[in-house]
C-alpha cells in the first residue's frame, strides 16, 4: 500500500475491531461479519465537529451573547439574528414574550421592548447595525464566521405558554 492511501485510509476514519488474541485491528475496510466489540473512530481531525476560533471562544468566555427577541419583533430581530450569525457569533435566545423574560428584559434595559442584545455586562436596546457591531467588536468577537464554521443560527422564539419554562 503506498503510503498516501495510508494516510487517506486514516483521514477518512477507521474501524476498530478487537480480534480474539487481544490486538486492536486499525483497517479501512469493513471487518468480519462475526466480529464483536466494533467502534469506529475518527482520525485526523477530518470529523463533523468544528470546533470554533479560539477569538470566538475566548470572547464567549469573557462576555457571553444573548439576545432577547419575540415572536412578534418583526424585522428588527430577524436582522439582529442575522447579524449574529453572519459573524459566526454563538448566542442564547431568549423569548422575551415569556413574562419571566420580559421582567428581566425590563430589569436590564430599563424598558419591555425588544430586540436586546446582551453582550458580557453590555447592554444594547433596539437594532443598529453600528452599535450592535461596535458592541461585538469591543467584545473580542471576529467579523466573519470562518469557512466551515458552524453555523449558530437559532430557531426564533415561539409564542410563550405562560408557566412555560425558559420560553
């Protein structure tokens, strides 16, 4: 086998399968059909998960994003959401049409309306593109997602259930 097939073999991931002398089988071809005990791993980081900048995920550390919005914000909240996932921004959304939401949107900005972006201590009421940026920027968060970084869209807020926990 030439060694670029090998470590193609090793890329695309391997199956494990323990035979009954003890020794662990590293192949890239299915085992045996009586074979016991299989896992299949993932090598050389080729895998699903990705994982995020190490600015994002210093920037989380320090100054996590939320954002409260509601079902019935309209426009606003669909391009603050946009905005956030347009730079690979990871968030919690929290549906502020939830009473306990609300109380805390009210508690924090000084006012039941939303959108309100929550970044670190920072609070930000309504959409602006530049503020909402500025915020981010100051926060440590890149300005674009990466190529092949997931994507940290959320499904917009329902309709709160009064009693409904979280939203």
């Amino acid at each position: 086998m030439k060694p670029s097939a090998l470590v193609g073999a090793f890329l695309v991931g391997a199956l494990l399968a323990p035979p009954e002398d003890g020794k662990v089988q590293f192949s890239d071809s299915p085992p045996a059909e009586d074979a016991k005990n299989l896992t299949q791993k993932r090598m050389g980081g080729g895998g699903e998960e990705v994982q995020l900048p190490f600015a994002t995920q210093a920037a989380m550390r320090r100054n996590p994003v939320t954002l409260f919005a509601a079902p019935d914000c309209g426009e606003p909240c669909a391009q603050g959401r946009d905005l956030l996932v347009k730079r690979g921004i990871p968030f919690a959304e929290r549906n502020a049409a939830n009473p306990a939401e609300a109380e805390a949107v009210e508690k924090l900005a000084g006012i039941r309306q939303v959108p309100v972006l929550l970044v670190g201590q920072r609070v930000v009421k309504g959409f602006s593109d530049e503020t909402w940026a500025g915020a981010l920027d100051e926060a440590g968060y890149p300005r674009t997602r990466l190529p092949g970084q997931a994507n940290p869209l959320q499904a917009p807020p329902s309709a709160a259930q009064p009693g409904a926990p979280g939203g």
